[in-house]
C-alpha cells in the first residue's frame, strides 16, 4: 500500500487512538486500589512529636529493616538563643529507643524525618538501570531485582534517606509502607504514634484531612530551595531545621 | 549502478541478521511491564505491595479486646494506638489462639513517652522515672490502659510531676 498524504491523514488519528491503550497499560493488579486515585504524602506535626521512638522501632519490624539503619528516625535539635543557623543535632540510635535528658537552655524540639517521596526525586533521576522510580501513585519505590548497588542514589537524596542494605546490597528507603497504603491501612510509623504527630496523607483524596490542615495551617517541606516537590509537609518546624 | 553490489548486499545482510539477533535478545532480557509507566518494571510495583504485614492496626485489635476498649474511653491513653506499647501483632490477629504477644514490661514501655526531656512539648506529662518510683514497674500503681490513679490513691503516693 502505497501512503499518500490523504491516506497518511487518515492514518494519524487511528494511531492517536491506538497510542491512548498503549500509554493505559495493563489493568492493575489489585481490583481494589487503583494507582491513579491516589498522591501519597505525609503530614508530620512537630509540637506534637514526644520522641519516644515508636515510628523507628514499628518501621524496624515493619519493614525488616537491618540494625543501625533507618528508614525513618528522630532527630533532636537543640537551638541555643539566636544561633538558628548553628543547630545542635543528634539522632542516637535513630531515636529508637528515645532520647537522653538535654539541656533545657535554648529551644529543643524533635523533628521526625523519612523519606519525603519527592514528586522531582533527585534519587531517582541519577539511577543508570531504572530500578528507582516514583510510582503513578506518587511513591518513591526501589526494584531491588534492577538494583545494581552503585550508590548513585544514596548520594543523590539530599535527605539521606536512602542506604545500601547490608545482606542485599542493594539500595534500600522508606517504601511508604506501600504493602499497607495499598490494602487501605495506614503506613506503621503513622500507626503506632501515640500522639498523632505523624499522619498518611491521600493528597488527591478530597476528602482526607490534609486538605483543610494545609489550607489553616503554616506548613513548610524540608529544603524547598532544592524544588524536589517534597510530599512530607511539617507544621510548625523551626528555621533552623536541615 | 555500483560495480561489485553483491558487497553491499552481504553487508546488509549481516546487519539485518545483528538488528534480528539483538530484537530477539533484547525482547528475551528486558522484562514485559517494563516501560509500562516509565523507565523501570512496573511489576516491581505489584511486588513491593505484596509484602505481609506485621502491625495489624488498632480497628483489628479492638474488633477482639473489646473490654480493653471500654477502659481505654474513660482516660487519656484513648488516643495511643495498641501496637504502639504491645508492638507489631499482626501474627497474633491472624492467630490469636497459638500467638500470644510476650507481656510487656510497663519499666521500659511507659518511660519511651512519660521520661522527661525538654525537647518533648511542655504539656505532654513528663516524670522522672527515678524520682517519681525509684525503678518500680509503672503497672506497680497505674492501669496503663487508664492511668490516672484515683483521688484517694494519689494522696497516699508522693508523685513528683515534672514540668520542663
């Protein structure tokens, strides 16, 4: 068949409509969870945060994850007088297993961190074999079947969030507990606060809280001058947090 | 016309057969869901979420320990989840019969949260724990499920509540 223009006009929007069911993809797995309904983030509130260790110890047995590494851990800042930029910062054992007394001078405070399931991923970004990637529903997930250990990403995070297991070698990071998020549980870090500090937040359900918190409250996301589209948002975080 | 075309024409052939031979092999290595969504294997997706469990939730415990619930409503610990004292228990909601979840040890447990420290909020009730019960368990006294200590029990206990 020989293409002429009116046959090769005729041809463009049958291909527009056949390339619609490429893009779509298989139908997901899971009849239930549907990747295309949800955003996911977290809302971390700092004044609510006691510290105690909970999220580091429930995403351990959660997740597996080896001793002396974290997915998630608390920090203690300790901010003397006007010295914002020159903070005190310790993490002993992730906070695992809380905090020793401080000094009770200047301002202490406990800021949660995990990974922050950036919708621009550095981490993702620099990854050679596609074995990191942020799913279509807004997770930053690790294909350790592709993972090569190269610790490209691990430098990448600007939040060191990420590490190389040491039985796989491959890189390892929070997966937003997405065995739980998809069978419609809460993450186990948000699960077990005692406090409500730490909240799963469906960004693109219009009817989870996180929408009206965000629209009442100041909420700032870690290193917004590095444009990752960070989806951890923090309520009342000082300054002087990294 | 070229003088010695049977040249080019082998030539042609060998790279015909090398596209062949890389198509078949890349179609062989490279995985089916890959490229699905973007540049990795969308199957990897499906495997991460099929990983078990380990914390239950607290709708699931309190679907079964429903007398602990009632106690629970009448004081403060109403907003602490279950698993944040008793730990991961999934297994036991699977198997409530065979699992049983180890006793917890209130020494250690109530101390995570209740230690003072002054990086903690200034309304969160802080004590310390060798001061207000020199190294005696916390169930000693309280019900760690309402741990408010009646009236009458308090006068008699000196607790020394510390406030930073």
């Amino acid at each position: 068949m020989d293409i002429t223009r009116r046959r090769m006009l005729l041809l463009l929007p049958a291909a527009a409509v056949a390339w619609k069911y490429v893009e779509a993809g298989t139908p997901e797995a899971s009849p239930n969870y549907k990747m295309s309904e949800h955003w996911w983030g977290m809302l971390i509130d700092i004044p609510k945060c006691i510290g105690c260790g909970s999220c580091v110890r429930a995403c351990a047995a959660e997740n597996d994850v080896p001793e002396g590494y974290y997915r998630t851990w608390i920090e203690r800042y300790h901010v003397a007088d006007w010295k914002i930029e020159r903070p005190e910062v310790e993490s002993p054992d992730g906070g695992k297993q809380g905090f020793p007394p401080n000094q009770s001078d200047g301002k202490n405070f406990f800021v949660p961190k995990l990974c922050n399931h950036c919708a621009d991923s550095p981490c993702t970004q620099v990854c050679p074999v596609g074995a990191t990637f942020v799913s279509p529903d807004g997770v930053v997930l690790v294909d350790k079947s592709y993972c090569l250990g190269c610790r490209y990403c691990v430098q990448a995070c600007p939040y060191g969030c990420r590490f190389i297991n040491p039985k796989t070698n491959t890189a390892e990071k929070c997966t937003l507990c997405y065995h739980r998020i998809t069978k419609g549980l809460t993450t186990a870090c948000c699960e077990v606060c005692p406090t409500g500090a730490r909240q799963l937040a469906d960004l693109k359900n219009p009817k989870d809280p996180i929408h009206e918190f965000l629209k009442t409250h100041m909420v700032q996301v870690l290193k917004p001058h590095m444009a990752t589209g960070a989806k951890v948002f923090y309520n009342g975080m000082d300054g002087s947090v990294r | 016309m070229f003088k010695d075309t049977e040249h080019l024409i082998r030539l042609a052939a060998v790279m015909i057969i090398a596209l062949a031979v890389f198509g078949v092999v890349r179609a062989a290595v490279v995985p089916k869901s890959f490229g699905q969504y973007g540049h990795y294997r969308a199957d990897a997706i499906a495997d991460i979420a099929a990983r078990p469990i380990a914390h239950a939730g607290h709708e699931v415990c309190e679907g079964c320990h429903t007398d602990v619930v009632e106690v629970k409503k009448l004081g403060k610990h109403v907003v602490v989840p279950c698993e944040a004292c008793h730990g991961a228990q999934a297994n036991h909601a699977d198997d409530p019969a065979t699992i049983k979840p180890p006793k917890t040890d209130t020494a250690v447990v109530c101390s995570r949260c209740h230690e003072a420290n002054s990086a903690k909020p200034k309304a969160f009730p802080q004590v310390v724990t060798a001061e207000h019960s020199g190294g005696l368990a916390c169930d000693t006294c309280h019900q760690p499920h309402r741990p408010k200590i009646e009236e009458e029990k308090t006068t008699a206990k000196t607790t020394t509540e510390v406030k930073k």
